[in-house]
C-alpha cells in the first residue's frame, strides 16, 4: 500500500489486503511497539481501503508522521486488535 501526505497536509491512502477478513483500517499515530489513537479513518471498497474523503493530518500528527511515529492497522473479527500493522516510513 501506499500513503501519501501532500503540502497542504492532505492524506491520500491506497491499502489492498487479501487473504483476510479485514472489518476495519486506518492510520494510527504511535510509534512502534506501542498502541495509539486513529488519526485518519479508512473507507473499503472490495480488497482496497482509501483514506476517508477530505483526510488531513493536524501538525502534530504530520510532526509524528514524519518522525515515524504513525501506523496503518487493519483488523479482522479474528484478530479485532489489529491483523496487520506497517509502520509508515515518511
């Protein structure tokens, strides 16, 4: 997948998942190793999950996106906790 913030802090997010069950996904802001709020909601169609329209970070979630501090998790009844998680390299 990919995740793009541009200059005007705008967030732009293509995540395709297969093989899993997924029920939900997003960015959240944290950094690895660690548990963090959802920043940014994610909107599914099929096996592909986009950023919800009009997504846009604050400052301080861009200060931690670009220190590496933020995730995308995407989860699944099985495991409701999140299934998959990728930390976001800036």
């Amino acid at each position: 997948g990919t995740v793009t913030v541009a200059p005007d802090l705008s967030v732009t997010v293509s995540i395709s998942t297969t093989g899993i069950a997924a029920t939900a996904a997003h960015i959240h802001m944290a950094p690895a190793g660690q548990n963090g709020p959802v920043i940014v909601p994610f909107v599914r169609s099929g096996d592909t999950w986009a950023a919800a329209p009009g997504a846009k970070l604050t400052e301080a979630q861009f200060a931690a996106f670009k220190a590496g501090n933020t995730y995308v998790n995407v989860h699944s009844a099985t495991n409701p906790g999140g299934e998959i998680r990728a930390q976001i390299k800036p």
